[in-house]
C-alpha cells in the first residue's frame, strides 16, 4: 500500500482492480475538477493548442491584409461582420488582430500551454513524486487561465471590439478609449484576463517551486535532476519574481482607465480636448511591463530549452554535453533576464546612459545561450541519432535558436537598434527565436511524452510530414522579413499601399502569406494525429524510446499517484546513454551502481572512499585493463 | 493478396472522388463564368470569383489529404509486405531523415545566399548622416559575424544530424563533457561580444552625447505628433524655438504655444522638413496625445515623441537629395519621416517628406515660411494686433512693434492658424 493522500473525498466505492487505495472517480471529479497533475497537464495542453489554433488563425486574416490590401475577400465579411465590410479588414480591426495574436501566443500558448503543460506533467514524474505539493491550487491554476482565455475570447464579442493597442498594451494609447476603439471595453477585458492570468502563473509556480525543493524521491538530489526539470524550476522562479510587477502594472493602468488617476499619463490633448492627468509618465508603464516582459521571453523560451536537451539525448543515445555547464548556463539566463529589460526600450527617450548599460547586460545574456547551443551540437556529435518526430522538433528548435539569437545580437546593441526598433527585423527576430523555437520545443515535447500522456503512440509518418513542412515554411515566412526591417518598414503597418518605397515588398509578403497559409495548414497534420492518436493510436510500451528518467517508470496506464506501490529511488544522473561497458545503451536513474559494475566510471562515485575500493576491487577481477586506466 | 485488392480499391475508390470533385469545381468554374460572360462569347473564363471561394480551396485541401492518406497507406502496405516476407524494414526512416536535412542544408544555403543578394539589395541605401555611418559600418561587422556563426553552427547542426543518424551497428560515443571545450566557448563568444559590446556603447555616446560647439550650433527643429500627423516647427530667426504649454492648445493654437515667451513670435511651421546638408541638427520630439516614433530611416534616427516629456536627437545630414536620387539612380527618390510606434488606426500614414538642400537653398527656402502667429493668436494672448499686409513671413521680422490695425482682424480671422 502506498501512503498517497488522496484528494477525492466525493466516492468512497474502491476500485477493485489497484490495490493502492484508487477511488473510482466521476466524470466532474476526474476531467474537469482534476487534481491530478497528468490530467491538469492534459488540460493546458489542449487548451493551448486550442487558443494556438485561434491565434494562428488571426495571424492567417492579417496575413491575407498584409498581402492583398487592395482586395476584397467576401468570407472575411461572412466571419467578421462589420469589422470587414466588404471583405476588407478595417485598420482597427488589424491592430485588434495583431494584438490578441501577439497576447494569445505569448501568455496563452507558449507560458502556460508550454510550461504549464510540461511542468505539470514532469516535475512529479521525473522526480518521483506522487503529485504536486498542492494539487487543489494546481486545479485551481488551471481553471484561473482557463477563465483568463475565456474572457479574453470573448472581447471578440463586444461592440468596440478586443484590444487593440499592440500586445505590450502601452498607454496613452490603451488608457484612452478615444484614441482608438480597442481602448475601451476590449481593453478592460484584456487587464482583467491578465490579471486572472498571473493569478494562475502564480499559483502554477509556487507549486512547481515548492514540489521540486520539498518533494523529490530518495536519492534525487538537485545535481541528478534531468535538465527539464531544471528548465521548469528556474522558469517558475523567474515566473513568481517578475509576474507580480505586470500586476502591479495592470492595476495601475486600471486605475488610470477607471478612476482617474494619472500613473502614465500627464500632458495629453485628444483633439483640442485637453486632458486633466498631470504628472504620470508613459514609460513607467514600459519599464513595468518588461520587467516582466524581458524575464516572460526566456519563460517562454527556457522550459523549450530543456525539453530539448532531454529529446536531444535520448534520441541521440548520449549523454547531453556539459549537464553542469547547462544548469549553469540556464540559471545565468534566469539572473541575467531580469536586467536586460531597458533594451526594448533605447530608444523610447529612456536616459541614453541607461541604454548604454542595458546593452551590456543584453550582450552578455547571449553568452550563456551561445554555450547552450554548442554544447547541444556536441551532444549531436558522434551520437546515434534516431530521428523521432520529437527529435527532429529538437532540431528545428535548435536551428531557430541560433537564427534568432543571431539577430537578437543586433538588437541588443543599443546603436543598431535606433534603426532596427520597432521595425519587421524585429518581428523576424522573436518569431525565430521566441515563437518558432518556443513552438517546436514544445512539439518536441508533445512527441516525446505523448506516450507517457495518453497511453497511446502518435503516428511517426504523420509527425514526418508535420515537421519538414512546418519547418521549411516557419524559415520562408520569417527570413524575408528581416529585410523589410533593414528596409525600414516599421511593424504593425495595416497596410504598404501608403508608401512608395514598400510597394515592392507586397511582392514578399504574399509568398510570406502563402507560407504561413501552408504552415497552418500542415497543423492539421499534427491536430489530426494528435486528437487521433488519443483514441485510435498504437499502443504505447513503457519505455518507448528507452529513456532514463523516472517518468518511464511509472506503468502505461495513469494512476493516481503515479507508481503502484513504493516510489522508486534514484542511484544515478539521468544522461547514461552508451555507456562504455554496459550491456544496453541505456541505464535507468533507478538502476544502482552495484548492478552496472561493468560500466561504472571513477567519477560516478563523487569521492565516496568505499564505493571506489569496491569498483578496484571488482574491475581487478572480472576487468584487469579497465582497472589500469581508471585507478592508479 | 487480399491486402492488395482492397488497396486497389481504395485507390478506385479515391480516383473516384478526385474526379467528382474535379467535375464540381468546373461545373462551379463554368457557372460562375456564365454570370460574368454575358458580353463576349469567346472571352476566358474568369476565375478571380472562383480563386476567392473558399470552397475551392476546401476542395483542393480535401483532396491534398485524400492523396497524402492513400500514400500513407501504400507505405503502411510497403512496410507490411516486406515484414510479411521477413526481410529489413521496408524504409529507413533515419535516412530519409538525414538526408532532408542534408538537402535542407543546401537548399538553405543557397536560400540565404539568395535573401543576401536579392532582398539584400532592396534594403536601405547607405546613411545619409555622420552617426548613420558608424552605425553601418558596426551593422556591417555584426552582420559578417552572425552570418559566419549562422552558416557554421548550421553546416555543423545539419550534417551531424546526417553523417551521426541511427545505425543498428554502432554506439555512441560516451561524452558526458570536457571542460577545455566548454572554457573555449564560453570565452570565445564573450570576447566577440564584449568587441561588439565596447564598439556599440561608443558609437551610443557618440550619438546622445554630444559636445556642443558654441560656434557651431545647431538647428534646432522640433517635431509634434499627434494621430496621424506631424507638425514641423522652425525657429525662427532667432533660432530659438519658443516655449509651448499643452494647456494652452486651442482650436487656433495647435501646439500651445505661449505667445508670451518672445521667443516664439518669429516661430515657423513647414510642410516638409527642409534641411541644411553638413550641419548639425537638433531635433526636439514631442507628442500631444499618445505615444508615436519618430523614425527617419535613411539617417539612421528614430526616437519615440512621448506626451509629457520632450526627447532631443542631433544628428548631421550628410548626403543631399539631389545626391541621393543619382547615387540610387531614382529620380523620385524622396527621404521620408514617419511613425514606427503603434498609435491607432492611422499608423500606416504618418509621414512627411524631408528634404535635404545646400545652405544657400535653405537660406531661400526658410525665408518663405510662414510664421506661426496671427492675429487671431495675438488676439487671445493681448498682443497688439498687425495688419494684414505686413504678416507675411518675407517682411520684416520682429512685428511686435506694429500698431494694431483692428479693421483688418476680420481677414485675419479667415487665415488658417496652422498649416497641416
């Protein structure tokens, strides 16, 4: 029996088939008010992928604006009412797109359907856990973003429309509705949807933090933990640190819009209507919100990071490179993010002695990302590589890495950034970087523990085809759009035809368009193979790809509490992949040192006296030329 | 043998529906031409209604599954087959892999080599301004740097994934890490970095903090943003531009200037900005309602106008139009201004023309400029009023000593107080 608490007081009739005190569960309890990790885990995974699938499609309708301007598209009338009379997109509308697009992807998908999906499933799974430290505030996480999606759906709805203010929302221009139409209502919805929102990353993180410090099984130790889980630590870390100042800053541009105070704005005449607000300043709004904003990329971009080194080396059957140059490297970014935020912001009028020190700061930032991206070349190096669907979005991930890094090393620097801010370079840069990376990380992540999610494997051919065309179109709509930025087209433009100088970059934006209509499309690929796959897939075995970690432990079949009987404990790191000496080209962390005598190393003992006149020992017997390398 | 049968039905099966569906969309071609073509007999049959339709591209879509659904089927069959008579695998899929990388490697290069040389060539023509000629030139270091990097790690990334896939033969190589290497690219990208790092902060200084030259002073020119518009504000011949006050803007005073600061008297406004080439110039940003950017590409300036606070860029034109418009063989060429920050539904059109001249043009030019004050403003400051005759900006400056001529207001109430 094992000593679980379980939450689900409602049914008290046993489960005659488990004899770990498993309670039949009814429909409410078990998928809606779950508190069980790999349910909730489920649960924010759809639920990203449902709002990716919306904010795909807004970003498709303003596509098609960008690329035939001058044309009229009768269904966009059909689907958007007033807001396309005539099959065209009004510019408010446009802005209104490109801003729940940019709000959607960013919070929804990649921080709560990224992290919010793996860390629930993970965190317990890999460290031997039963569940989180609290699984009442992990349901309730789940239902504040559930919530903070719905209400932002629904300023579709209203009168004048979502947000429209770009989705770094800043004032004046989304504290007054006058200035344009998305600054009223829809505005309202978007900081009430925010504010439940970090309510939810909030109560996320603590757990995430709280389960991995307190409750990891017997022999995990923080240096045996694999590099997801270091991923989602560190993310949740800088999560609880840096989500409470975008609060504070909603409540303060709440006020500003409902109560009349003046925290962002002063010295503001709509027409020839002066305004009362004296003293605010609108910067303080930027500095608040990427003090959020900065940390939220590498939210976004890091638990991407560690879902891949963990598909990287299973797939590769090696270790990953450098484990404690990783760990170092990601908590160097989790330090580091929160002192880059100025560098969106050099060219706002901000002090230009401040820009001159955020560019330091960004610059060095690139440092511990350039040691992550060789040492996942290195642990590529000579390996066994089996390309998996997960480990060909590992790839992707790792190429749009260093794609967009590379261009993130202009922008960091406050003296091309003058030319560069504000324009498609940057748009080109994030998309690479934060978007596509973030984006495959998080389907490598799908692929690789769809098993360990829904019993069931996902077609590979399918997954194949699901790449290669995502991957080649995600490069053909971003690339090109690096040279509009050089070019000195400025983003969130409704539309070229004002400008005589952009006329020969509609040209670019409709094969741009054409590419991101074939991206989209190849999602159903991956959306049918999904939903699919849940029910009709082929049976997953344990251990499917024959990975270390803890979570392939556990049996196919989901339990509350995860492992029938004790929890495992845990002997070893979880990276030994072909080892020299051992008989498969795998060693679970669950597997002693005493079982693997043949492949043991010195350093696997970490100086412990005893362990190591045991190994000399045994290697003198049984492994005389192995005993003369390693022990002198 | 059985399998075989039902997958050439399915196959009939499937040719069936492509060709129903081929015989609907021309039916639906057909149809919609027989709307249009009512004049001429002969003309082609128009297919814009039929490109818009989004059933056509349902169909096309539906049909692109159907196809990627009979080849899954046929290689599920492949592969059975092969394991019904026990041989290898019928596909490595590792290879196929592998080398769509590999191949993706090459057409990448060669797509970047593309971007490089055709999009490369439609970007911005080099600066047109000291400061914009640093940044260039560190643009231009950074770029061959990233792209050195970008094609190695590339190069490295994919063919690793080629020449290291799966083989049942071989195992990995047992690497867990090698300290040399890591110290190697940790200080190697933080060496390159702190170059780039030292160049961009120097060149950053350079732009903002500027030595002022007493004699040499600049122009000063200060630029208002309001939704959707600039207004250009010259200084006058006492090169001061006067002080403003946002509470003061009416219907008649669009800036708020405040009429009694001198300083302001002999203030103009422009249609386009006018500039002198190889003198500095001190533009001074500032909004009326939300936040813009000022943004003048090809000098390499941009610089947000922010209510509330004024911000202040000086730069030096180094390139005239008319230079311009040889070096990049286009006589329309024009530089332009315009709005990089979102502002609302009129972003997309916020510009204004510059143009960048000899001093003696400028000189000749500014002299035209009408000066911002009129009777309507000297009126609701107390000043004494001046006859319509002598407000052109060509007659003598400093009017404030004309007597008030209090027949003429009502044509001075006529005359625009700004020119948008």
């Amino acid at each position: 029996m094992s000593t679980i608490t379980l939450n689900d007081t409602h049914n008290n009739d046993h489960h005659d088939g488990h004899d770990h005190g498993h309670h039949k569960q009814s429909f409410i309890t078990k998928y809606v008010f779950s508190q069980d990790h790999k349910m909730i885990a489920k649960q924010f995974l759809i639920t990203g992928i449902v709002m990716a699938v919306i904010a795909m499609g807004l970003s498709i309708l303003f596509r098609i604006q960008l690329a035939w301007p001058d044309k009229s598209f009768p269904f966009l009338e059909t689907f958007l009412g007033k807001w396309a009379e005539g099959g065209r997109i009004k510019p408010d509308f446009y802005l209104a797109l490109v801003t729940i697009h940019g709000t959607i992807m960013v919070f929804f998908v990649l921080t709560a359907g990224l992290s919010g999906t793996f860390s629930n499933l993970l965190i317990p799974l890999q460290l031997g856990v039963r569940d989180m430290a609290s699984p009442f505030m992990n349901m309730l996480s789940y239902w504040f973003f559930f919530t903070a999606c719905v209400i932002m759906m629904a300023s579709f709805f209203i009168e004048t429309g979502p947000a429209s203010a770009g989705w770094t929302v800043y004032p004046p221009l989304s504290a007054l509705p006058k200035a344009i139409p998305g600054s009223g209502l829809g505005m309202t919805l978007w900081l009430a949807s925010m504010f439940i929102f970090v309510a939810s990353q909030l109560m996320g993180g603590i757990n995430y933090v709280s389960t991995v410090l307190n409750m990891r099984t017997k022999g995990m130790d923080l240096w045996k933990m694999p590099l997801t889980i270091w991923a989602f630590f560190l993310t949740a870390i800088l999560g609880i640190l840096s989500f409470p100042v975008l609060v504070a800053g909603v409540v303060l541009l709440i006020f500003d819009r409902s109560f009349g105070t003046s925290f962002y704005l002063s010295d503001i005449v709509m027409g020839t209507q002066v305004l009362p607000n004296q003293g605010g300043s609108p910067i303080l709004w930027q500095h608040l919100f990427w003090f959020l904003g900065h940390p939220e990329v590498y939210i976004v971009i890091m638990p991407a990071l560690g879902i891949s080194s963990e598909v990287i080396s299973v797939n590769s059957r090696k270790p990953i490179f450098g484990y404690h140059a990783m760990v170092y490297s990601l908590i160097g970014i989790t330090i580091l993010s929160f002192i880059v935020w100025g560098h969106h912001m050099f060219v706002t009028g901000m002090n230009p002695l401040l820009g001159g020190v955020f560019m330091i700061t960004t610059l060095i930032i690139a440092v511990p990302s350039a040691v992550k991206t060789f040492n996942y070349l290195a642990t590529l190096w000579r390996g066994n590589i089996r390309f998996t669907p997960a480990m060909l979005c590992a790839i992707g991930m790792v190429s749009f890495f260093i794609s967009g890094g590379l261009t993130g090393i202009f922008l960091g620097n406050a003296s091309l950034d003058i030319n560069l801010h504000d324009t498609y370079f940057v748009v080109a840069h994030f998309h690479l970087v934060m978007g596509s990376a973030a984006i495959f990380g998080m389907l490598a992540g799908v692929y690789h523990w769809y098993p360990k999610m829904f019993g069931r494997m996902m077609n590979a051919k399918l997954g194949y085809l699901h790449f290669w065309v995502t991957f080649i179109c995600a490069y053909l709509v971003f690339f090109p759009l690096h040279f509009l930025g050089l070019d000195g087209v400025p983003r969130r433009y409704y539309a070229f035809t004002e400008f005589e100088f952009m006329q020969k970059w509609v040209t670019v934006n409709i094969f741009v368009t054409w590419s991101a209509i074939v991206a989209a499309l190849a999602q159903v690929a991956f959306l049918f193979n999904f939903f699919y796959s849940i029910f009709f897939g082929k049976k997953a075995t344990q251990n499917p790809w024959e990975a270390n970690t803890l979570e392939w432990t556990t049996p196919v079949e989901h339990i509350h509490g995860n492992w029938p009987g004790e929890i495992p404990t845990v002997y070893r790191w979880p990276y030994d992949y072909s080892k020299p000496g051992a008989e498969e080209d795998y060693i679970p962390q669950t597997v002693p040192y005493s079982q693997t005598m043949s492949s043991n190393m010195p350093h696997d003992f970490e100086g412990n006296a005893e362990s190591e006149r045991i190994q000399r020992e045994w290697d003198a017997k049984n492994n005389p030329d192995k005993a003369d390398v390693h022990f002198h | 043998m059985s399998l075989r049968k039902f997958i050439s039905n399915k196959t009939i099966a499937a040719l069936a529906v492509i060709v129903t569906v081929f015989a609907n969309t021309s039916a639906f071609a057909q149809e919609a031409a027989a709307g249009a073509a009512t004049a001429a007999v002969a003309k082609p049959v128009d297919m814009f209604p039929i490109y818009k339709s989004i059933a056509f591209y349902a169909m096309l879509f539906l049909l692109l599954c159907l196809f990627i659904a009979i080849v899954g089927k046929a290689m599920r069959v492949y592969e059975l087959t092969r394991e019904a008579q026990e041989k290898s695998a019928g596909i490595n899929w590792d290879t196929v892999n592998g080398v769509l990388f590999v191949l993706f490697l090459i057409v990448g290069l060669y797509g970047v080599y593309f971007e490089y040389t055709v999009h490369g060539h439609m970007i911005l023509p080099d600066a047109a301004s000291e400061h914009g000629q640093k940044i260039d030139q560190m643009f231009n270091i950074t770029l061959i740097l990233t792209t050195i990097v970008f094609i190695g790690t590339h190069i490295v990334l994919f063919s690793f994934s080629y020449f290291y896939k799966h083989s049942g033969k071989r195992k990995a190589y047992y690497y867990p890490h090698n300290n040399a290497l890591e110290r190697i690219w940790t200080i190697v990208p933080a060496l390159v970095l702190t170059v780039l790092v030292l160049m961009g902060f120097l060149t950053w200084r350079s732009i903002f903090f500027k030595i002022e030259d007493p004699n040499h002073k600049p122009l000063s020119i200060e630029i208002t943003s309001q939704q959707f518009a600039w207004t250009i504000r010259y200084p006058g011949a006492d090169g001061v531009v006067g002080l403003k006050n946002y509470k003061l803007i009416t219907g008649v005073n669009a800036l708020g200037m405040d009429f009694k600061d001198k300083n302001n008297l002999d203030d103009q406004t422009a249609d386009e900005l006018v500039i002198p080439v190889n003198k500095p110039v001190r533009l001074i940003l500032t909004s009326k309602d939300v936040l813009h950017s000022f943004y003048m590409p090809h000098f390499r300036i941009q610089l947000n106008t922010v209510p509330g606070m004024t911000s202040y860029f000086e730069f030096t034109p180094t390139i005239t139009t008319a230079d311009m418009q040889t070096k990049v063989n286009d006589p329309a060429f024009k530089f332009l201004f315009y709005c990089s920050k979102i502002c609302g539904s009129g972003h997309y059109n916020m510009q204004k023309v510059v143009r960048v001249v000899s001093q003696a043009e400028y000189d000749a030019w500014v002299i035209k400029q009408p000066k911002i004050i009129n009777n309507d403003l000297r009126k609701a400051f107390n000043l004494p009023i001046v006859p319509e005759a002598a407000a052109p900006a060509a007659s003598a400056p400093a009017d404030s000593t004309a007597k008030p001529a209090k027949d003429s207001a009502a044509v001075a109430m006529n005359k625009p107080a700004l020119k948008k």
